[in-house]
C-alpha cells in the first residue's frame, strides 16, 4: 500500500495575483473599515496567503474627509507626533486632523494593523487615501470593494 503525500503550496511573487479596489470611506467606522483593508492588503482575503510573502492587492480609499469615529472620540482621541527635540511632542485632537489631513487618520489606523517590520512596510505601500472622489488610478481599472456600513 502506497502512501499518501501531501505537500503545501507557498505563495511567492512569481504566483501572486494582484488586484486594485476602491473603498469608499463615506459614514464608514474608521476602526472597522480600516480592519478589513488592512486584511485586504495583507492578502487575508485571498485562498493561498501566506504570512511571510506579501500576497496583498492595492487599496484606494475616496471620501476620507467623510468617515466617522464612536463614541467620544471625535472630541477625545488625541493624535502625537514627536519631532525627537526636547519639548517637541505635539498632540492634535481627531476633529482638528480630520478637518486639516483627513488622510492621515486612515493612514495611521491601517499602519498601526499592519506588522512592524519590512514585510510591513511594503505591504502599506500598497494603500493610497484620498480625501475627494477624484483618484488617478483609473487605468488601472479598480473594482469597488463593498463593507456594509455598520453603526
């Protein structure tokens, strides 16, 4: 009787198929939506992941000026940036930031999802937020990827 042999399948970048979405960012939880792009780009979404391999596909997020934060963290949550001088920590409510960059709120969100390391890096290299409806992405031809709003 023979014996039966299995073996596992590795993606690498020879194998891995890589699509472009759009998200829509309009009455989206910025928690929940930037979850589930950050598994987009991770290549969660996708049957042969892999978790040292960047398998992940691109991300276009529109209406970022438009998302929405639970809860009292509109007034409450408090975004730092050090500049690594004495006295330069500076500290910037989310309804301030939201009104001057309102990229920045999903950009951080997502990168903080991501791991911490080169593979990291690379993978959120792959996100690009803009505040409009306007991208200059089009031909690259992006499907539009669906989250029920949750509230």
């Amino acid at each position: 009787m023979s014996k039966l042999h299995f073996t596992t399948k590795h993606a690498n970048e020879a194998t891995v198929q890589r699509n472009w979405y759009v998200v829509d960012g309009t009455n989206q939880t910025v928690g929940r939506m930037c979850a589930k792009i950050a598994s987009v780009l991770r290549g969660k979404n996708k049957a042969y992941y892999t978790p040292h391999v960047d398998c992940g596909d691109f991300v276009i997020v529109l209406n970022a000026d438009k998302v929405k934060l639970t809860g009292n963290k509109m007034e409450e949550k408090e975004y730092l940036t050090f500049s690594g001088y004495p006295g330069g920590q500076k500290g910037e409510i989310a309804k301030d930031l939201l009104k001057r960059r309102p990229e920045v709120v999903i950009e951080r969100a997502v990168k903080g999802m991501l791991p911490k390391n080169r593979l990291g890096r690379k993978m959120y290299k792959k996100l690009f937020v803009y505040a409009g409806t306007e991208h200059p992405h089009g031909a690259q031809k992006p499907t539009a990827l669906n989250f029920p709003i949750i509230k």
